[in-house]
C-alpha cells in the first residue's frame, strides 16, 4: 500500500473571526473545481505559480483542462465562495495579512511560530464550504511548506469534492436493487445513480457494463480469476482495455499516436492499484473522449478486477472534468461482498 504523506496539520475549531455574524448560512456560491486565494497583492504575485502547480493538476482531455482552476478572490466578497485559500506570512504586511492575523487566536500564532502552516474549516460562512489558511513565519518558509506538502494540500481540497459531490449524485433514488443482484450474483457492488441502465451483462466473461446518456458515460467492471498479480503494468492494462473496448464497445481503442496515456500507481480503496487516464477513440464512428482506469488485485478472491469510466460529450468539447469526476466518485464505492461482511462485524 503506498503511505500517505503526514504532515503537521492542525484542524481547529478554534479558529475565531472577527466579525463573524449570528446569521443563517446559505449555500455557498461557485463551482467545485474552482478555488478561490485571498492573499495581498505582493504575495500573490510571489506564489501564484507555486500553488497554480500544486492544484491545478493537469487532466488527459482532448483539450487542455486541469482538476482545479485557481482566481486570485476578493476579501470583500470571500464569504459567498466555496472552496478559499487564506494566504500570508507573519512577515506579511497588508489588509489581508492583518484580517488573518487577527483572526487566529494567540494560540494559533504560537503554533505557525513552532512550524504549524495549515488550519482548516469547513461550512464556515456557508454550507458546502472548504476554508484552508496557510501561514507561516515569512514567505520563503511559506513556499517550502506549500511546495514540500503539494500532494497533501491538494488532497485535501480533492477528496472535499469528491464527498460533497458523492452525496449529491447520491441524493436522488439510488437502485439498491441493482447493487443488490451484483453483489449477490457476482460477489461486488457499486453505487448506482438512478438514471444509469445496464447496457452489457456478460456473466460468462465477466464483463458488466452500465451506461447513461445526456451526455453519454458509462462504466465497466471486468475480473480475472488468477493468483498472479504480477501482470499488472501498464502494457497489460492498455492490451486488455483495448481488448475489451473491441469486443465491448465498438471498437474503442486506447489513443496513442499524438496523445500518451497516463500510467500511475496509486492507492486506490486501500489497495495498491494500476491506473491508466487517457483518450479513447473509435476509427469506425469517428468519436473519441476520456477515460480513466483502474486495475488491482483482491487478495481474498483471487481477482484481478478492472474497473473503467469513459465518456462522450461533443457538445462541450472543453469541459469534461466534472464527467470524469462523477466517475472518480462511481468507481470508488466499488466494495467487495466479503469487504462488506467485514465492515458489517467491525473488523
């Protein structure tokens, strides 16, 4: 399993601010890949680059498009926004440097001069809210902690969204019965939306398929019986995704004459997993698109499982981010029955 990065993270409900009003809150405003940093001018100009290389992760799309997109906020206006960065170095001089400062309780301060750099709250002005504050001594030592913690931070604002986008795809009727029958015929589930329809039942080759239209995505699972988790790499997966898309889906193919897939090994759902993103495209309809891809192998089964979500949205050629996010969010709710008995009984 590959180890999570620990840093000195604080998470207070300490945080105190000012000014704060006795209102109700609302929903936040704005889009959840967009973050928003409140920072002085000269801070800004300083870091930009810095934090635009720590969140704006680039996506494997057939435009160029990036998991966040980072705007230099307002103070003015910061209370509407949905995910904020607060910027500043005790060095700092500044309306927002000082706002900042005096928001944090003494405490706080003494612990940014012990090293800490990063305070965070959630649902603070309004709901569906993620508030990170980075501080520390001076600018120099804020960049170090930004650029050594970049996976972490990013993270943090990632698996933000991922929830708060998993219990709205969720929150409409979800069809249990279909991840009933998975589960009891083929011994996995997955959380399925209300509007997805089973397009491919293939219990011979172990191959189910499930597909929505308005624009069109869809996800397959496919499993190997095997005791030789060795094959996974990224010729293997590229292979058996084209394998599959030429018996499965007409005939979509990995693109890799002007685009590169992208191999990584990751942690996926406590497991050590191969994933592939990159372009398919079909020569025959002439279509193309996104996808994104995991493979891993499940100890207790004996299983190679392949997991993939792809999707076809011509009509916004620039956009395809938060499709592929809603399939972040579908494949990983994939359990195991006997992952499920173990939740179940506590182990």
């Amino acid at each position: 399993m590959i180890k999570k990065i620990i840093t000195n993270v604080v998470f207070p409900s300490l945080i105190v601010f000012l000014f704060l009003q006795c209102t109700s809150k609302k929903i936040s405003l704005g889009y959840n890949d967009r973050i928003y940093v409140i920072a002085d001018s000269s801070l800004w100009a300083e870091t930009e680059s810095l934090l635009r290389e720590t969140f704006e992760k680039p996506l494997v799309t057939p435009q160029h498009e990036t998991v966040f997109t980072l705007y230099n906020g307002n103070l003015n206006f910061f209370k509407n926004y949905n995910n904020l960065i607060f910027l500043t170095s005790l060095d700092e001089e500044g309306d927002v440097s000082d706002f900042i400062q005096k928001s944090l309780l003494p405490g706080l301060l003494e612990r940014v001069e012990q090293g800490s750099y990063l305070f965070t709250k959630e649902n603070e002005w309004a709901y569906n809210q993620y508030v990170m504050f980075l501080v520390s001594t001076n600018k120099d030592t804020l960049k170090q902690k930004i650029s050594k913690n970049e996976s972490y931070l990013f993270n943090l604002f990632n698996d933000h969204w991922t929830e708060s986008l998993k219990t709205q795809m969720y929150s409409i009727s979800e069809q249990t019965d279909v991840e009933e029958m998975l589960l009891d015929k083929y011994g996995w589930m997955v959380k399925i939306q209300y509007d997805y329809v089973m397009e491919v039942e293939d219990s011979v080759n172990n191959f189910i398929m499930l597909k929505r239209l308005f624009p069109e995505r869809w996800f397959f699972v496919h499993w190997i019986d095997t005791f030789d988790p060795s094959v996974l790499n990224k010729e293997w997966c590229i292979q058996k995704r084209n394998e599959l898309g030429t018996k499965y889906l007409n005939s979509d193919l990995v693109e890799e004459k002007f685009v590169q897939p992208v191999y990584e090994e990751v942690e996926f759902l406590g497991k050590r997993a191969s994933k592939l993103s990159g372009l398919w495209e079909n020569s025959v309809t002439i279509e193309g698109g996104p996808f994104i891809s995991y493979s891993f192998y499940d100890e207790f089964s004996n299983r190679i499982y392949m997991m993939d979500f792809a999707c076809f949205d011509p009509r916004h050629k620039s956009t395809k981010r938060s499709l592929l996010r809603q399939g972040e969010v579908i494949l990983h709710t994939f359990q195991t029955k006997h992952e499920i008995i173990e939740r179940d009984n506590g182990d």
